[in-house]
C-alpha cells in the first residue's frame, strides 16, 4: 500500500466560499428588497452571478485534476528510479563476484607454481622432506573439494625417507642368499607367503596418498621377527613412519594367525599321524608316539599388572636380575612342524601347571587323541596319553635304555624350539610389543616356523639358539598306575630286543 502526498489549498481557492459569502448576502438582499422597499437587481446581474459561480466550481476541479496527475507522474518517477537502481546493483554485483574469482584463480595458480618449484628443488638437493601429491580426479572434483575454482589436485605433506635398501631387496637381480640371510627364507617360500597373505593385507589407494604394497608390508613384518630390531631400524631400514611399521607387524601377524595358521599348524588327520608313528617308531624303537612335546619361555617386559603371575623364578636366579615371560608350549611331527601350540600363560607356571590349562590336554582327556601318545619330559607327569622318562634315582638297565630312547625324541622337540627362536630372534629378547598382543606374535612366528620346515629351509648356522629351559620336577609326577606299567613294558621290550643303545 502506497501513501501518496496532499497538497493544501491556497487561499485563491477558497473562491468558492467568497462567493458562497456573495449568495448568501445576494439573498440577504433580496429578502430585505422584498420586505424592505430597496433597490431591485435586474436579471443581468443575476445572470452574471451564475456565471461566476460556475467558473469557480470549474477552476476547483481543474485544480484537483492537476494535483492527480501530478502525483501520478511522481509515482511513475520514482518506479523509474528504483528499477535503474536496482539494475545498476546488479551490475556491479556481478563485476565485483568476477573480478573476485579472478584474483582467487591467480592467488592459487602463483601456490601451486611455488608448490612445482619447491618440489623440483627438493628432488635436486635431496632434502629430507619433501612433498608427496596424489591426483584427486579433476573430473569428479569440483571446486569445493579440490580447494581452489579450477579443480586442483590434494596434496599431503609427508616426510621423505630412503627406500633404498628395501629397493634393492625387492629387485629380482637381488642375490637369494644375501634375501635368505636378511628374511629368513628363499625368494620363492617369501612370495608364496605374499600370495597367500595378498587378500587380507592389500589396501587400497587414497586420495592422499598410495597404498603400501603388499610385499613392503609382509616384508616389514618378517624383517622385524627375524632380526628382533627396534622399531625406529625397521622404520630406516623401509623408509617408513615408526608407527606404520608397528600397525603393519601386527596386521600383517594377525592376517597369518587368521588365514595361514588353519592351513599349517594343524593336528594331523589318520593317514598323516599314521606315518608319524612310523617314522618315531623307526627312529627310537617306541610305538604309537604321535608328537614331542615342549615348553620354552619368552622373555617379556614387566608388566603393569599381575607382576607376580609373570615372574621367572628360574631365569632370575641364573641372569642375576629380574626376569619375566611368557610361555609357548607345543607339540612337533618328526620333522620339527608345529601340530599344536599353546601360547600366552604366564611364566611363573610349571610345565604341568600350562599342559592342564591347554586345550590340547582337554582334547586328549576326552579321548581324541586315538591310542596316540606324544613324549614331554621330566617337567610332565605320566599319563595315559603323555610320555615321559624315569626321573628317580638309581635307574635299572631297562629304564636307563628307555631314558635314552626317549631322548632322541625329546630331542626332536628341543631342536625344533631352538631353531624357531634362532630363525625369528624377536623371541630371544624382551620386544616391544604389548602383552595383549605378544600371542598373535608368537602364533605368526610358529606359522613362519612351519612354513620354513615344510619347504625345506635351511637355517644358517650362525642363528643357532641354546635354549635355558628349566625343567621342574612335577610333585606328582605319576597320574596313572597303568601309564607307569605301560612305560616298564616299553622299557623292557627296548633292553631285550637290542634297542636300547648302550
């Protein structure tokens, strides 16, 4: 709703009034000329009364006609100026938002131009740092996504470190002694290793930055269990962050423990556990042996709870200082192969102590194991489905002859623990992992370890290990009357059949 102006009357036009005030008296004038004996007016003088009358009711609407039109144009006038104001805004509107998107498109080409120029300086000096840049797609980002109004790529700032060592490693001209000597296995058993594993630890691209491959990533991982290095040397050594190189040992530990450990460490089916006995039987002249059995210790730092539970009394006394483990129990075929493991329970426990807490003890008590026996040692209590030799004194013939026969095959075990420890010497010394995370560890270097055995790996002799288990007696050391007389029984046969060595 528009209010438009009034205009006030000026006194001319107040015509109408006087000559309101001239009829009135012209009838006063008549009235007295009736009633009194005045003047008569002629009818000309009335006439030209009517006549002046009618030009001022003329002369007031003139005037009113003038003032709307006037107001009129006004309003016409000022529609007129508001649509060019309005024109002239957007005018400049526009050339300011232009002009605006001019200067933000010189700013950012001048950035990148010092971007490319400080990149190619980097790359000529060799500096320690430099810039990593990863195409964003200028097809699917648009200016809010890339930064800038034409598209740029994203770059991320990362610190430049040598990969020349792992280069030359990862080249196939690279000698396979000097690969075997810094991985612990050929060229071909470590790229069966990276096919396998290729499914579960493959990443892909970003737009930050380029995915490590996947045999980087398996190689940092069996670097760092071979050599027992700290992290900040695997970091060096790969030209990687100390952080990525932890993250990447334990998803690459986790990734064997998942996909490879089903496949290699597995307790064996009829036929294969028929062929064990056989060669057992063959070696040391006792039947029905399925596995040798041993526990060894991992060294570990203290930890922040249940301090006591992880102390080794034994390593304690024989180191002159504090020390703290964790156990590894397991059981291996003739060839030294992992069947079964039990990882993680704390190092203050007896060998008999882990063997009762295991799964594979609540297998054997349930009958699992099929007339099949597996062979421990003096820390193990006889039992029907357990092995171990006499540890009484003053031995007779027949138990002397047994103790040696069942040696070798505790030697089987032995052997096969300190060539695990000896190849992968991450587990000779206290690591840096956490204690939650040790078992996936220890269950990647068992993997390994088998892996190795089955394809026939020969460990350097300079990696030989002497291991410095204890073995404590067990209290009772004997769980069944009718164990001990099937172990007098073998004993007897080994003396009278020539099997009992000297």
């Amino acid at each position: 709703m528009e209010i438009g102006s009034f205009t006030f009357l000026s006194p001319e036009d107040f015509s109408f009034n006087n000559n309101y005030n001239s009829d009135f008296s012209w009838f006063l004038d008549m009235e007295t000329g009736f009633n009194g004996n005045t003047k008569k007016r002629g009818r000309k003088d009335f006439e030209e009364s009517l006549v002046s009358e009618k030009s001022g009711f003329g002369d007031i609407l003139s005037s009113i006609l003038m003032l709307d039109e006037e107001a009129k144009q006004e309003q016409y006038q000022w529609v007129t100026n508001s649509d060019q104001d309005r024109a002239f805004f957007q005018a400049n509107y526009k050339g300011n938002v232009q002009e605006m998107n001019g200067n933000f498109e010189n700013q950012f080409s001048e950035m990148n131009q010092l971007d490319n120029s400080s990149n190619k300086r980097a790359r000529k000096s060799g500096s320690p740092a430099a810039a990593a840049t990863v195409s964003a797609g200028s097809d699917n980002v648009g200016p809010s996504q890339s930064g800038s109004g034409s598209g740029q790529q994203r770059r991320l700032w990362v610190k430049d470190r040598s990969k020349d060592w792992w280069t030359k490693c990862n080249h196939p001209d690279f000698p396979d002694e000097e690969f075997k000597r810094a991985f612990r296995m050929s060229k071909a058993t470590f790229n069966m290793v990276c096919e396998e594993l290729e499914p579960a630890v493959m990443k892909k691209n970003t737009m930050l930055r380029d995915a490590i491959p996947v045999r980087q990533r398996v190689a940092v991982c069996i670097w760092r269990l071979a050599t027992g290095e700290p992290l900040r040397m695997v970091s060096k050594r790969f030209g990687l962050g100390i952080s990525t190189c932890h993250k990447l040992v334990l998803e690459v530990c986790a990734a064997i423990k998942t996909v490879l450990m089903p496949k290699f460490v597995q307790w064996p089916d009829e036929s294969k556990m028929k062929s064990i006995k056989q060669a057992f039987e063959s070696a040391a002249g006792i039947p029905n042996v399925g596995g040798s059995m041993y526990t060894t210790h991992v060294p570990i730092i203290a930890p922040k709870v249940s301090v006591a539970a992880y102390f080794n009394k034994k390593h304690t006394e024989r180191n002159q200082k504090n020390s703290y483990s964790i156990t590894l129990q397991g059981v291996v075929d003739q060839t030294g192969a992992f069947t079964d493991i039990c990882i993680g329970w704390p190092g203050s426990m007896s060998d008999d102590q882990i063997l009762e807490k295991s799964a594979f003890h609540h297998r054997a008590t349930r009958g699992h194991l099929k007339d099949v026996c597996v062979v421990g040692n003096k820390g193990y209590p006889l039992m029907d489905w357990v092995l171990v030799p006499y540890s009484h004194q003053n031995l007779t013939w027949a138990q002397h002859a047994f103790n040696e026969k069942i040696g070798e095959i505790e030697k089987v075990a032995k052997e096969a623990f300190a060539r695990l420890k000896g190849r992968w010497s991450c587990l000779q010394k206290r690591t840096e992992v956490k204690l939650q995370e040790l078992p996936i560890v220890l269950g990647a270097c068992c993997v390994l370890h088998n892996i190795c055995e089955m394809r026939n790996e020969v460990m350097d002799p300079e990696l030989k290990f002497e291991l410095f288990d204890d073995e404590v007696i067990p209290d009772n050391n004997i769980r069944s009357m009718a164990s001990a007389q099937a172990r007098d029984h073998i004993a007897h046969n080994l003396l009278h059949h020539g099997l009992g060595g000297r």
